[in-house]
C-alpha cells in the first residue's frame, strides 16, 4: 500500500492507510522518551507560508508588469527597468509588511503578558475564577476542576501561559519576524525573476528568443502551478486542484495588466 507522504507541523507521518512502515513510525514517535524530546525541543515554526505567500505573489506581480508593458508595446530595456524594479520595491515592501507584522502579533503576546501578571497581582481570585471557568467549559467539575485550577494557579508563568492561549487566543510563541521576512523576500525575488528571464536574454542577445513573452508566461505559469501544487501537497488537498486554482488566479492577473496596458498603449 501507498504510504501518506503528507506530514503534519511535528514532521510525523498522517495515517491515512495500514502500512507497516508508517505504523512503527507512529508508534516510535509516541513513545515516551520521543514525546518528552519534542516537548522539551519546544514548538518549531513552519515558514512554508511566507515562501509560498512571497513565491506567488512575486510571480504574479512581475508577470503582471511584464504583460502591462508587452501589452503597451514598450522595449525590452523599459521592461527589464520596471520588473527588476518591481522585484526590489514590491519584494522588500512585502518582506518589510511581514517583519512589522510578526513584530507586531510578538509585541501584542508581550502585552497580554504583562496585563494578565498584572491582573494576577491585584485581582487574584477573579483570575483564579477565570481559571476555574476556562476549565469548567473543557469539561472538568467538582473535585478535579478544583485540583486543575490549584495547579494551574501555583506557578505564575504556567497561569499567565494559560491565560494567553484560552483567553486571549494566543500562541506562546510566534516565528521569528526576520526569518519569516527573509523567507518572504527571497521567494517572492526567485519566483518574480522567471517572467524576466526571456527578455533578459533577448536584451543581452538581441532576439536569440522569437517569442519572449510566451516563454515567460509559460515559465510563469509552471511556476504558479508548482506552488500550488506544493501548498495543496502540505495541505493534504488534491495538488493538481491547488496548482490550477493558482495557475488561474496568476493567470487572471497577468490577463488584466495585459488588456490594460494593450488599451493604453496610444498613451504611450
């Protein structure tokens, strides 16, 4: 039998079918020593989502220039300037909107902190009977409700923890704003190069490619399909379902800048 190859955020397999193989895999990665291990390495963070947030955007909005001025009738030159323009401008604009905003959900973590240690020092038994009522609410009544809140409330950094995650929602730790910043920048700038690569080529040896925007959007659209096939992989979705609602949202925006910039090329 096929084994899953979708993995969940720990790295371990998901069961979808009996396979012998898979099974030790789960057994062993829920034996006690491997789940103590992973509890004690702490939650790792995933980036996957910035590099497929900068790789799809990074080829839509450079197609999008390329199609605007092939639309308008422009020169290889104007066309190269205004996509590598659009790599750096449009690329650090979205890795810096990244950065502030996983900045921004760290700071906010750090706030809640410092409120609920707050609350705790001068309201103790109101936090104590929110305690008691975030557990009533998993289930938990008489005797053990009442041994859940005592732990809880016995350690200051266990209380303010449950406080962040079940009142305020939160996670106890966000990833890293510049790596996920990074990750953004560096897939939105390999994903957007590949609608330049035909006129970069055609630029530096005049016409060795007959049809320059074609390959671009060929190489464009392969690139739109390869991330959404990847994300429907790490999503466990159907991946040619995922590569082609991709391909059809970039290839919808490339449509647009073209007709625009092919009405508006007497402007020009």
């Amino acid at each position: 039998m096929k084994m899953s190859q979708i993995e969940d955020p720990r790295g371990l397999p998901l069961a979808e079918s009996e396979n012998p193989e898979q099974h030790r895999v789960l057994v062993e990665a829920h034996s006690e020593e491997a789940i103590a291990h992973r509890l004690d390495a702490g939650p790792q963070h995933s980036y996957l989502k910035d590099g497929i947030y900068g790789s799809i955007d990074g080829a839509v909005t450079t197609l999008a220039v390329v199609s605007g001025v092939a639309g308008a009738g422009l020169s290889n030159g104007v066309l190269l300037v205004l996509g590598v323009a659009n790599l750096v401008a449009d690329g650090f604009s979205m890795a810096a909107s990244n950065y502030l905003g996983t900045k921004a959900e760290r700071e906010l973590l750090a706030k809640a902190r410092e409120i609920e240690r707050q609350h705790i020092d001068h309201f103790p038994e109101g936090e104590r009977e929110e305690v008691r009522q975030i557990f009533a609410r998993k289930g938990f009544e008489g005797e053990d409700l009442e041994k859940a809140v005592d732990v809880i409330t016995s350690d200051l950094d266990r209380w303010i923890d449950t406080m962040i995650q079940d009142e305020w929602g939160l996670a106890l730790e966000g990833p890293h704003p510049a790596r996920a910043a990074l990750t953004t920048f560096a897939a939105f700038g390999v994903a957007g190069a590949l609608p330049l690569i035909a006129f970069l080529i055609n630029w530096i040896r005049s016409d060795t490619i007959a049809a320059p925007f074609l390959w671009s959007a060929i190489l464009t659209g392969l690139c739109f399909y390869g991330v959404g096939s990847l994300k429907g992989r790490i999503l466990g979705q159907r991946r040619w379902i995922a590569g082609l609602e991709t391909l059809l949202v970039g290839g919808i925006a490339a449509g647009l800048a073209y007709g625009l910039g092919f009405a508006l090329q007497g402007l020009v």
